[in-house]
C-alpha cells in the first residue's frame, strides 16, 4: 500500500519548534507531554579546528516515533495495541492497550508516554488522521524553514514533499498548502552518504535526516 517516513534535512532546521508546537496543537498532546522534542547538538568543537568559535557546529534534531521497519514495541505489546499500519506507521490501538508500558520501556528513543488519565500510551502517529485523506503530516506542513518532507520510502526520498513556499506574499494559507515541492528540486544538493537514522538497535527506523559534510553527524 505504501511506507510513509518523513526526512528532515538538519541544515535547514532552525530550531524553531514550529513542529512540536504543531504537533501538540492539533493532536491535544497535554502540557509536558510531547510527542516530538527538538534536541540540541552541540556545539561541538569542528575537528582539527581551535575548539572555539567560529571552529565550532551544532543542529537541531526533532525526535519522535521513528515509525520502525521491526518496531520493538509491537514485539512486546501483549494485546496487539501496537500494531503496523498497512501504510507501514506504527498505531496504538487504545481501547486494546491496558497502560502495562512494556513498550514504553522496548522502545530504543524514549518516544512513549503514559498518559496518566486514560492509562494508555501515546506517541507520534505520524498525524494518520490526516495523511488517510491526502494531506501532510500538521509537523511538515507547519516548518517555516521548509526543513521537513512527507513521503512514501516505496517511492523513493528524492520525491519526498513539503508545501511549497508562495512567490506572491499575498498568497493565502489555504492556497499555499495545496501547492507541493519534492525534496530534490527543493533543497540543496546531497549524496545517499549525507541522510542519516537514529541508532538501529535492530529496529530499522525509517524516519531519516539529512546532514551534509562539514557537520558531524552524532547519535
């Protein structure tokens, strides 16, 4: 059917949190609950360099439900709450979920949570609500810096999408979004050596990030 993951190219990300307040505002993510956390890295001292500015680099980098290949915790959920989608996300089913949090503790990312007033466990779902009826996930559509791609891996990263940014300032926000561009005629130049995952703890995330040569890559 399809194997949706997104890509977040890091030269472009601001760290501006854009996502994660997206995120929270259309899936009612509770006050200290997140279901994407944008972490620093960094600065770290460029490699031959004085270890002080300017020879130093950072980058932002959003973590969330890494929607895996052999997610771990569908291996441990004992109800089958978490499940594969046939479009390749990984779903918790609520009303088969008893709160245990064994997958809570498989999971290699810290992703998931308890939400402790309906005893179940939540996580990033890849906005399903919305990308079962066209649209793109609320964290893609929302990144200002365009750093953010939505797509099918069957299809291949390089036609990955993002609304496109409007020439006319007078272009309207519903008008915007319905316009898209692909990652490769988007973004700047990259190799297949510049896209990154998380550390595969023999999980396979799917979920991919774009880090060009002059910055280090670091789990």
């Amino acid at each position: 059917m399809a194997n949706y993951a997104i890509i977040t190219d890091l030269n472009r990300c601001t760290g501006c949190l854009a996502c994660t307040v997206a995120c929270k505002a259309i899936n009612g993510v509770d006050v200290g609950s997140f279901w994407i956390k944008t972490l620093r890295i960094g600065p770290n001292p460029i490699e031959g360099g004085s270890g002080q500015y300017p020879d130093v680099e950072m980058y932002f980098l959003p973590v969330q439900c890494q929607h895996c290949e052999h997610p771990e915790c569908v291996k441990v959920c004992p109800t089958e709450a978490s499940h594969i989608r046939e479009d390749g996300t990984i779903q918790i089913d609520k009303s088969k979920c008893i709160g245990c949090q064994f997958c809570v503790m498989a999971c290699p990312y810290g992703v998931r949570y308890l939400n402790p007033e309906e005893r179940v466990v939540e996580k990033c779902t890849l906005c399903e609500q919305r990308i079962s009826q066209g649209d793109l996930p609320q964290c893609v559509q929302q990144c200002g810096a365009r750093a953010r791609f939505f797509g099918d891996l069957d299809k291949g990263v390089d036609n990955f999408e993002a609304p496109a940014h409007p020439d006319d300032p007078g272009t309207q926000y519903d008008e915007m979004i319905k316009t898209r561009v692909k990652l490769k005629d988007y973004v700047e130049p990259y190799k297949p050596t510049d896209i990154h995952h998380l550390k595969n703890a023999g999980n396979d995330p799917k979920l991919m990030y774009l880090l060009r040569e002059g910055r280090k890559w670091r789990e």
